[in-house]
C-alpha cells in the first residue's frame, strides 16, 4: 500500500520501475478566451459522446455545464462586475500577506516591468474564464476507493480507467474531491432500438454504464504526442508537459502578474502539501477557487481511512461484545 | 423602499437561510423570521460564492438498491451472531431462525449491490485484487468470507429441516463437522459486515458521510444490532428470545447515543441534510420507531405478539437509518453549498491557527 497522504512521488509510490517524468497541465485562466476548441478537440480525439440535450443553460456562454463521464474539458464562464474584481484583489492580495510560499525564481519578478502597475483589463467587469479537467492528484481518491483495479496510476503519474475492467460501482464518483469522475449513462432519451444502431454493430455510445474521466490522452502521451486539448488551444492556455516544469512556470506566470498589480491571481494544486497532495493539474485563477466551482480546501479522503477503519473496527468488536453481553448477561 | 410598479409582483418574502449554529451567528444583528419588517434582499446572502449553484462534487449514483444493502448487510451480520449464541447456548430455534434469516438478507442485498452495477456482468471483478484503500474491496472480501461461512450453516441447516434428505452421500459427516467452526468463523465477520458500510460511505467527498467518518460505523453496528433482534423476535418464540430482546434494547441505546455524538461532532452545515427533508423525516422516523420496538421489547417481550410487532418496528427503524443517511449525503452532494461552507471554515480555521503552509490555494 502506499502512501496516503502527504507529497510523493505518485509513479514512484505506484512502484512503476522506470523512471518516466511526471507529466500534467498548467492551465492558465488568465489567457483563456473561451472559445471551447480544449471541449471539442478533447470530444473528438477521445470519441465522447454527446452529453444530455442540446440546451442553454443560462449561465453566460457556458452551456456544457459541468465535467462529467462525456466531458473531460469544461469552459467555466463567470461575470464579474467592479466590485468582485477588487474583492477577488484583495482576497489574492491577503493570501501574498499569508506568507504562501512563493518559490518563483527572484529574477523573474525582478525582470517584470517596473513602472506602471495598474492592472490592464477593464476596470468596471471583467469575464472569468477557465477550461477545468481532471486533476490527477498525487493522492487520487478516485484511484484509491475504486475496489477492482480499473483505476490505475500510469507510468507518467497521472490516473486512468481501464474501460474493460471497471464494473461502475460509483465508488469513485463519490470519492472524487473535484467531482470529475462519473459513470456513464447512455445519455439520451430515444428507445434503446434506435440508440444501439444495427444488430452487432459498435453503440452509438460507448461504455456505457462505466466511470469515465480524462486520462490525460494517455494514448497520445505514450507516444510523445500533445494532449488534445493542449495541442488545440489557440493562446498556450494549456500547456502540457513535465509537471515540475508546469509548477515552476505557473510560479513565473502568478509572479510577473503580481508585478503588474493583477494580485487577484494566484495558483491551485501547485502545492504538495495541501489536501490532495498537490495536483498534476495546475491552474492559474483569477478569484476564489469556488467562483469557479472548484473546491475551496479538497481533501481526499483516504488520508483518513487508517483512523475510520479503526473506528469501524472499534465499533465491531462493540457489536460483538453487545452480543456477548446478550447471552452471557441476564441467564433467563 | 422601491416606487416601481413592478414591484408589486414581487414574491412572498421567503425566510432567510441561516446557519442553525447560533455561535457562529456573528455580525448578523438580531434575528427574526419572514415578517415583512425589513429589507428584502435583492440578491441571496453572500455566504458563500459557487459556479451557478452547481454541485462540486458528484453523487455517488447510488440507488435504493445500496440502501436496500446497506440494512441487508447489518440484518446478515447481527443474525449471524445470533445464530451463533444459539450454537452455543443450545437455543435450537434461534440457532436456526437466526441462520436462515441471515443468509436470506444476505442473498438479497448481495442481489441488490449487483443491480446497482453500471456492468452487473462484471461483479466478479471485485475479486480482482484485494485493495486496503479501498473500503468497496474490503467489503466484499468480508462478504464473500461470511457468505462461506453462513452458506455451509445453513446448508447443514436444511439437511436437517429435510430429514437428511440433501444428495450429500458420505459428505454428510463432513458438513456435520464443520457446520460449528463455519457458525464461529461467519460470526467473526459478522461485526466488520456491519460496521465497513459505515466506511464505505464515510471514504467520499461527500460531504455528510465524509463528515460522519468518526461515528457512523457505531450507528451502523447499532442500526444492524437492533434490526438482526428485531428479525429473530419476529420469527423466534419467546423462549429462546431472551439474548435477542437484550440485544435489541442494547442496540437502541446504541442506535440513540451513537447517533447524537455523531451530529454533535460533525460541521454543523454538512449535518443540516440530516434534518432537512425526506431524509430527514426519516431519520426522524427511525429514531421514534427504534424507540417505540425498544420499549415494546423491554415492556412486553415476553409475549409473542408483541414482540414481533416490536421487532417489525426496529427492522423499519434500521431500515429508515439506512435510506436516510445515504438520502442524506446525496443530498449533500448535490448541494454546493455543503462542499464549500465547511471547506472554507476548516480552511479559516487552520489559518486562524497560524497554519498557512496546506492551501491548495496559493500566491505563488
């Protein structure tokens, strides 16, 4: 069994024997135009279905919703006006004043540009966006809690279903702290006759009834290819690569933006010591994690299994000795 | 104070949502309900910010079917220890009531957890790997193992219900023989049978069950206590049911402190979904009624009508616990507001605490 919790090397913990990067995305939020491209390279590389009706859900242009078993990429859209600008300001200008770690390398932040630094975007509303994906935590909850082997930690640290193998518990749906993995349905409302297509050919939708995630293009990554939503995105939004070069580049990035006066910025899952153990994926935000419907303090849940499974333990052997105490007490 | 017209279509002044917790009630002035005499808020209360009201984190896609588990499992566990005190103690009927009963819960909710599959094809995937971290696997290694043990007593069981009528030829002794050691050792599963439930659903992000991780496996052991006497006073007659009727009133104390330690430990928003609503009607419900089967255990056990009538109370009251406490956390899933509002304050609480270091939140 490995480790819990706690900062690892999770290919390593995995006991992967060669020795592979750990590979993961930075998203930064602060570059993200919107334009979906990450949903719709993601959708057709890895063949997703289509997921519920075709509806508008009346949440600015975001009308994907949220990720699930057939969306692995998901555009958050969020208005602000001026006053949750300078909130979201402030709420990053408090975390610097915190004394968060900062371990960006000094000359970055020297080399920014001194003089002005009031923040360049509109002062009076501004458009949150930001593609959200499976984190691939250090500490997977979906990983651990799954009871058939099907979630499984790759060579490059990242975590993946294996299609045959998952029975869809749901195990790992609830033990998601990010609410990124699902099981499938088959998502539409026509009889199941006109669902399946021909006798003996491939359903229309396939694995159905079976957790699905992101697997980080596991099948690309194996061959040195880009994931497809990084390789897709039109302004480096994504970047993929060595997820110890994703962490010291978002550093850089949150730095210079800092220096610009845009505080509001400020990293999640780039620190190995937080609940999860930090994330594969890292994003830049530009507000509290929840504006954007991340979890404001994740933690898996695992990290506390040792403790539950002795409460649990404890309170069998209570059972039994109620029990006991039921034929032994009282000889009537 | 608006002069618009439209104004007047305003609806009715709904109450404002508040913490239960009056301690953390700060800066909010005096309370007061929907009276009409102040100012409406035009926009909900900035408790807390979420993306559209969207859940964070997902339901487990978990039916009736798990719950129907859930209360299966505690009846399978309790009974076999019953059956064993029968074994032991030479209450014949007991001993086999206890055992068919137990086996039969078994097959039920065992059919139950596979229906609930995505892949019901698939169970047997299970047995692939034996995985400490997680609880789903440990359960159904224990299940299996109590399922073995409890198959070949009640097979013994049946031989002996026919006359020795069963085609066993010379394994008859064989069965004879183990028959004992397979009552001890489905027993010594019994407990954790009853109790990794508890674990199952306190090892999510969920946030009630994950809230509930340090009590919820003595309410579960209590729920299946009362349930696996209940079922025993109900098929048993009274003179041998004496051990169960103390079982019964043990697990009703249990079922009762248990239950209050938990709610009194956990957040106080992430234990509002056990209040509210049709689980929390339930939850209600199985507390009165464990009550009420307990009662009439101690008063009126002794007499046979009673005690089953009893005994059909506190299976309900299981029963009730079970459903409510998993409605309860889905209900806690599919509301935003449960994930983040204890996340925020416990992540408050440690900075308060001068811990800042474990953020996933950072400046740089």
């Amino acid at each position: 069994m490995g480790q819990l919790a706690g900062p690892t090397d999770p290919a390593a913990d995995a006991h992967w024997e060669h020795q592979h990067p750990r590979k993961g995305f930075f998203t930064d939020t602060s570059i993200c135009i919107g334009c979906k491209a990450c949903e719709v390279a993601c959708k057709e590389w890895n063949q997703n279905p289509q997921d519920g009706d075709l509806q508008l859900l009346e949440s600015s242009y975001d009308n994907t919703g949220a990720l699930g078993a057939s969306t692995w990429r998901h555009v958050a859209f969020v208005e602000q006006d001026g006053e949750r600008i300078e909130e979201a300001r402030e709420s990053g200008r408090a975390l610097v004043s915190l004394g968060m770690p900062r371990v960006g390398p000094p000359e970055a932040r020297a080399a920014a540009e001194p003089g002005d630094s009031t923040p360049p975007d509109t002062p009076e509303f501004r458009w949150l966006m930001s593609s959200d994906v499976c984190k691939h935590c250090t500490h997977a909850g979906c990983l651990d809690v799954c009871p058939t082997g099907a979630l499984f930690r790759t060579e490059h640290g990242t975590v993946v279903v294996q299609d045959d193998i998952c029975n869809g518990c749901g195990t790992c749906v609830a033990g998601c702290p990010f609410g990124v993995i699902e099981r499938r349905t088959d998502g539409t409302a026509a009889p199941r006759t006109e669902r399946e297509g021909r006798p003996g050919s491939e359903p229309a939708v396939p694995n159905v009834g079976v957790a699905q995630k992101c697997t980080l293009c596991y099948d690309r990554m194996v061959d040195d290819q880009t994931p497809a939503c990084a390789q897709t995105c039109p302004t480096t939004s994504i970047k993929y690569g060595d997820h110890d070069d994703m962490v010291d580049q978002a550093r850089q990035r949150v730095a210079e933006m800092h220096a610009q006066g845009r505080t509001e910025a400020r990293l999640y899952g780039a620190n190995e010591l937080d609940g999860v153990g930090g994330t594969g994926s890292v994003f830049l935000l530009l507000d509290e994690p929840e504006v954007y419907g991340l979890p404001p303090d994740p933690r898996v849940p695992t990290a506390d299994l040792p403790r539950m499974y002795r409460r649990a333990g404890l309170a069998a052997a209570g059972m039994l000795a109620a029990a006991a105490v039921a034929f032994v007490g009282g000889r009537s | 104070m608006s002069l618009s017209e439209f104004d007047s279509y305003r609806p009715p002044e709904p109450p404002r949502r508040r913490r239960r917790d009056g301690a953390r009630r700060r800066g909010t002035g005096p309370g007061g309900g929907g009276d009409g005499a102040r100012e409406m808020p035009m926009v909900p209360e900035p408790e807390f910010t979420s993306y559209y009201g969207r859940p964070v984190v997902k339901p487990a896609p978990w039916g009736h079917e798990v719950a129907a588990y859930l209360f299966l499992g505690g009846v399978a566990g309790g009974s076999a220890l019953l059956a064993l005190g029968g074994q032991l103690t030479g209450r014949d009927a007991l001993r086999r009531n206890a055992r068919l009963g137990s086996v039969t819960a078994l097959a039920l909710g065992g059919a139950a957890l596979v229906k609930d599959l995505g892949r019901p094809e698939r169970f047997l995937h299970m047995l692939r790997t034996f995985k400490p971290t997680s609880p789903m696997s440990m359960g159904t290694w224990i299940l299996s193992a109590f399922g073995a043990g409890m198959g070949i007593t009640v097979a013994a069981e049946a031989d002996r219900m026919t006359g020795s009528r069963l085609p066993l030829g010379p394994l008859r002794p064989v069965l004879r023989a183990v028959e004992g050691p397979a009552g001890v050792e489905a027993a010594v599963f019994a407990g954790p049978l009853a109790a990794y439930t508890a674990v199952l659903l306190a090892d999510t992000a969920t946030p009630t069950w994950n809230e509930a991780r340090e009590d919820l496996a003595f309410v579960f052991v209590s729920s299946a206590s009362l349930a696996s006497a209940g079922l025993a006073m109900i098929t048993t007659p009274v003179d041998e049911t004496g051990p169960a009727r103390r079982l019964a009133v043990l697990g009703v104390v249990g079922d009762l402190v248990a239950t209050r330690v938990m709610e009194h430990r956990m957040d106080p928003v992430a234990a509002e979904p056990l209040h509210e609503g049709k689980p929390g009607a339930m939850l209600a419900w199985s507390e009165r009624l464990a009550v009420a089967g307990g009662l009439g255990t101690l008063l009126g056990g002794r007499h046979r009508a009673v005690a089953a009538v009893s005994g059909a109370a506190l299976l309900a009251a299981s029963a009730l616990t079970r459903f409510g406490v998993l409605e309860a956390g889905l209900r806690s899933a599919e509301d935003p507001r449960y994930t983040i509002e204890p996340q925020k304050n416990r992540l408050a609480a440690r900075r308060a605490a001068g811990i800042t270091d474990d953020s996933i939140t950072t400046a740089g």
